[in-house]
C-alpha cells in the first residue's frame, strides 16, 4: 500500500481524498444581492421558491464544501435580473431542517466558489 501527504501534512492511506478546508471568505446579510436577501428569507420561511429545483440536493461533488452525507445541503436560485433562466448565483444550506440550516453559503459564479453568509 502507498501513501501520500495531505494538505494538512498529515499521513493519508493509499486512494485516500482529503476534504477542502470550509470556505474561509464570509459574506454579511446585507452585503448579498438583494434578491439574494429574499432567497435566504424565503429559505427561513420554508418558501414560496420561484423555481422547481430550488430546494433540491446539492451533491458538495467538488467537495467546496465541508463534506457531509448526502442530503445534508440544499441549493435555491437567487435570480438574475435581466436574464430568463435560472443564471449562475445560488445559496447552498446545510442541515436538517431546511428552515433552521446550520451554515448557507453564496456562490456568484455557479458552485466555482463559496461564501459563508453571515447575519
């Protein structure tokens, strides 16, 4: 068998994946698009949601995110204005229950990079 180091320096068994750090970079409430404040709101008030996939599994398969078991985050659009379709910002929450999430995170470019919302 063969190892490798991970990032943290410390010793993973061969076929081992190390998990990415949580996003470090945090965004404030009041700092997101205000269609991004009303997509948090509507996520704490357990909707109305424009879109159908708003609410489904987000998969974390880029593992941007602290790895949890599937299911455990969820993904809602924040639309775009201007644009007809669903476009690239989104938030991602984490947790059981789906008005109550443990973490949410912005992304602006389509899951390229996160932010941990702060309120």
């Amino acid at each position: 068998m063969i190892a490798g180091f991970g990032l943290s320096g410390s010793l993973l068994p061969e076929g081992a994946v190390e998990a990415r750090e949580a996003p470090q970079a945090r965004i404030a409430l009041p700092e997101l698009p205000p269609e991004g404040v009303r997509t948090y709101q509507a996520i704490r008030a357990g909707g109305p949601f424009q879109y159908a996939k708003d609410g489904s599994v987000f998969g974390n398969r880029e593992r941007r995110l602290p790895l949890r078991s599937r299911g455990f985050y969820r993904e809602y659009t924040v639309p775009t204005p201007g644009i007809a379709h669903r476009g690239a910002r989104r938030i991602v929450c984490g947790g059981a229950k789906p008005t109550a999430p443990e973490s949410c995170y912005y992304t602006a470019d389509h899951y390229t990079s996160f932010r941990l919302i702060v309120d």
